[in-house]
C-alpha cells in the first residue's frame, strides 16, 4: 500500500476518558532535535493530516540548541513546537502531557518534589501549549 493511503485511523482506536482516539500517535519526545524548526512544524502538522489525533508530549521534552546539553543555546521545547504546528487545535486532538521532571535553562534537569513545583508544570505545559485546560496528564516519577 502507497504511504499516502496508510492513516493513524488503520492502527483501530480505542477509549480515552470520553475520547476515541487513534492507537498511533505522535511522541513528540525526538521532536526538538531536528536543527530546523519548520521542517519539525511540517512533520507535526502532517501527523495530523494522517490522522494522528492522540499526541504525548511533556515541557520536560527540550533540547536546548539542537542538543540536550545545558547553556548550548537557545532551548526548543516540543510543546512550543506543538503550538506552532497545530493551534488553534482541532477538536479531536487529544495532548497527554507529564509532569514530575522538569527542565530549567540554568540549571538543567530535575525532579519536582513539591506541589507546588508539580503545578507549576502544569501551568507551564498550559502556557507552553496555548491552552487552558489539558487533556491527559501523566506524572512521572524517578
């Protein structure tokens, strides 16, 4: 079968909450390593015209100029990189995010140990993503 005809939809779906979602979606996690951000909108944008409706992402998921070293430049977050490609959403989609680790440009990687870190996050995965609420979020721990 051509590429062209092949759609996340083929994979089948199942139930999330209220949601159908396709069982292929996007893990945005190698995202920001791609040097050039359009090329990474394009293929993001693309996801979806396949029909990727299901997208995991975290604001830990970061690579700051082009590697995942610290104070190599200026940091490329996927979930920025998610809002450029695709905001205004459509309404099928559906973002799972993670909280617990986090990524600071100073100071590199780290664990949240408080509520108040772990929300936070949160609000940093709403500010990054343009939205005001979130459709799945994971914590993840050690």
């Amino acid at each position: 079968m051509p590429t062209d005809e092949i759609t996340a939809a083929a994979a089948g779906s199942w139930t999330l909450g209220d949601r159908t979602v396709h069982r292929m979606g996007f893990g945005s996690m190698r995202i920001t390593a791609n040097p050039d951000r359009e090329r990474a909108i394009a293929l993001l944008r693309r996801a979806v015209e396949w029909g990727v409706n299901h997208i995991d992402t975290a604001a830990f998921y970061v690579s700051p100029g082009g590697t995942l070293r610290v104070g190599t430049g200026p940091a490329r977050y996927a979930t920025e990189l998610i809002r450029a490609a695709l905001a205004p959403y459509p309404e099928d989609l559906v973002i799972a995010t993670k909280v617990g680790f986090g990524y600071d440009p100073v100071t590199g990687f780290s664990e949240a140990e408080t509520p108040a870190q772990l929300r936070a996050q949160v609000e940093e995965n709403l500010r990054r993503l343009g939205r005001d609420r979130l459709d799945v979020v994971n914590l993840r721990l050690g």
